[in-house]
C-alpha cells in the first residue's frame, strides 16, 4: 500500500516539474532568442515479487512479476529549432539563420547566445543589452572606427563600413561558435549559454562555414516556444497532477478501511 503512496508522490514532483518547465516557456514566448525545453520522464525501479520460472518438461515457464514504483524526470531537453524572425531595420541587429551561437565576453568568461540583439557603447564596442562584449571570429571584441558614414553586418557575418570619404572597409567578422552537443549546453539566464564537459568545447569560426548559419542583418530571431503545444502540455501536466493526487488519496481512504478493521 505503501509503494501506490510513493508512486503518487513520485507523479507530483514529475508532473510539479513538467508544470514548471512548460510555465518558463510560456513565460519567454516572446523573448528574443529564447530556446525552449521539453520535460522527459523516465520510469523508476521496480520491485521484483517473483522471478521468472524456467520451462520443465510438464510445465510451461512463468515471466516475472514486477511492481513499479513510481516515475521521475530523466532529463530537461533543450530545443534548438530555428525561431521566427522579427525585422526591425536596425544595423547593429543580427539573426543567425542555422545552426550556431554568437560568443560573447561575460566578466571575462566567454558565453553563448542566439540573441542578436547588439547595439554599441561609449567605447565604441559592440554589446549585448545587458553589457556583454561580442568577440569576432578570432576571440577579439568588436569595436567601431571612428568617422564612418555608415555600417552594416553582411550574410557572412562580417561588418562592413563606408568612411567620410566613401571607402568601403572590413571592420570585423562576428563568431559563430558550434558545439558536438548543443543539447548539453547549460542555461545561464539572459538567453545565454556556456560550455560543459558534455557539449564539448566550442568551435568558433566565421558564419557560413562548415555548416554555420548565415546572418540576416535588422532581424532578430524570436522565441522557438509554440503556444498551442505548451498550452497542450500544461493540460496534460494538470491532469497528471491531478491523478497523482487521486492516487494518493485513495491508497489514503484504502489505510484508513484497514486501520478501522479493529474497531
């Protein structure tokens, strides 16, 4: 009796976080290079009652038999599909359409995004909204000469510049890092990233290159989150919960029979 309490105990914390989860990706529908995550459940042990019985001359062989003890969560899987794009007209705004991460310098550690969301500070370096330094292809933070007329990033992720005078220059080329395993990639807030003994380590070159993305300069790529699927997954982690509790609550009433046998 003990073991349908546990299991309905189980069902809560799985389905609490299966609610959790679908609840922060709703919540991030709309921000900007935000990649969602999937809940995947996994069966626990189970109890073994009796083993399996080996054929004999007269008899049959049996299977055995097994009481499960309950469920738990195996993994939050990241999903990495492409998000929308959004035009916004704006130079210093870059989509990665593929695959791959812009890197960044955060407090001197280098980080990964898909939010291209970059505008330039004081000193002329390009940043992130929250004050990231974006590096190039060769791990160099991006700054912008002084006197240009205008600038602009190119499908090839170099930023190209036109001078007082109309020449036409290479600023720098944004890199573009890829991982063997973007799924083991660790979420650091800010739609960002970092490296992790199961992601492998970065690859950095340019965009374009050996199965990078390209860039689409005055877009941004929104939220990979599909409402009408997550609004599905919170119904299904709602009655998940609510059976669970079900399953707690009869066992519950079933102790309660048995503790009144003595009366």
């Amino acid at each position: 009796m003990l073991r349908s309490l546990f299991s309905g105990i189980s069902g809560l914390r799985t389905n609490q976080t299966m609610l959790d989860v679908t609840g922060n990706n709703i919540a991030n529908a709309n921000t900007t290079g935000f990649k969602g995550t999937t809940t995947v459940f996994q069966e626990n042990l189970s109890q073994l009652v009796t083993g399996a019985g080996q054929p004999a001359a007269a008899r049959g062989g049996t299977n055995p038999m097994q009481i499960g003890l309950g469920t738990g969560v195996s993994a939050t899987s990241g999903n990495f599909t492409q998000g929308s794009a959004q035009q916004t007209g704006r130079n210093t705004d870059v989509m990665l359409q593929g695959d791959g991460f812009f890197v960044v310098e955060n407090d001197g550690q280098p980080v990964y995004t898909r939010a291209g969301a970059f505008s330039f500070d004081a000193n002329s370096n390009l940043v992130t909204p929250s004050g990231g330094l974006v590096l190039d292809a060769a791990g160099n933070r991006i700054t912008l000469p002084q006197g240009l007329s205008s600038f602009n990033f190119g499908a090839d992720g170099v930023l190209r510049g036109v001078q007082a005078d109309g020449t036409r220059i290479d600023i720098a080329t944004l890199g573009i890092a890829t991982f063997a395993n973007p799924g083991g990639l660790e979420r650091i807030g800010e739609t960002s990233f970092r490296a992790t003994a199961n992601s492998g380590a970065a690859q950095v070159a340019q965009a374009g290159t050996d199965g990078r993305g390209t860039l689409l300069g005055g877009a941004l790529e929104m939220s990979n989150v599909d409402l009408a699927a997550e609004f599905t997954t919170l119904i299904l982690a709602q009655r998940g919960f609510q059976a669970s509790s079900r399953v707690i609550t009869t066992s519950d009433q079933v102790l309660e029979e048995l503790v009144n046998l003595k009366r």
